[in-house]
C-alpha cells in the first residue's frame, strides 16, 4: 500500500461528504490490487489516509473495534465499519444523496435560465441525473 502522503492514494474531505463512497471504492482498489484481506488490516489502513481529526472519530467507532464486549466471539468486520462511517456523514449515502429541495432548486434554475442550446440542456440533464 502506498504511504499516507503519496499522490496515488485516495483522499477524503469531510467537508464534502458525497465524496466519501468514493473514497472507499478508491480504497478499496488498492486493497485488491495489494492482496488486503483482514478486515482489521482494511480498517487500520482505512483510516491510514484521512486527516487527523477524522482519523480520530472514525477510531472512536465501535465497530473499528476488533471485537463486541457483549459477544467477544463476534468481531465486526470492514464493511460494518464503513456503514457506520458512512451514517456519520448526511448526503453520503446513496439514498439520502438528494433530497426535494435539491430537485426543486435544479428545475427552477432550469426554468429561469431559459434552456435554449443543447449545451445546456445536456447541463441540466447531468444536473437532474446525479
């Protein structure tokens, strides 16, 4: 894996949270590409490229830790672990990507802009299909 730092490895804003399943699919790229298997390895090297403060929280997560107090046989696993980090940032998830405002603001721009070439409808349409 490449050291934290190098230009090949995949960077996180935590400003701008719907760049975070990008992150992890950059991420998960070079777990493929290195032979990373174990989930706690995944882990450590998952928080490995994120600045300080967000290493910090993401560490803080229960389900970085190796094992559940309740069920010591149960260890969570890499993908637990990036659920959880994932739940930690609104607009992330897929499913809460967008919401009606988001829809509403696109089509009234849309609709004051007065779309008249197809440059800019092509705009508009990637604006609509995000």
């Amino acid at each position: 894996m490449p050291a934290r730092g190098h230009g090949t490895v995949p960077s996180f804003n935590p400003s701008e949270p719907r760049e975070l399943p990008h992150y992890f699919t950059e991420l998960e790229f070079l777990f493929a590409s290195c032979g990373v298997t174990k989930s706690a390895k995944k882990k450590a090297l998952g928080i490995c490229y994120v600045d300080y403060n967000t290493s910090e929280q993401w560490l803080l997560i229960l389900e970085y830790q190796p094992y559940n107090d309740s069920q010591p046989a149960l260890p969570y696993s890499y993908d637990n672990w990036k659920r959880a980090v994932i739940s930690l940032y609104p607009g992330a998830d897929a499913a809460t990507k967008y919401s009606m405002a988001d829809l509403d603001r696109i089509m009234g721009e849309a609709a004051r802009t007065n779309i008249k070439t197809i440059g800019q409808f092509a705009d508009y349409y990637r604006k609509f299909y995000q």
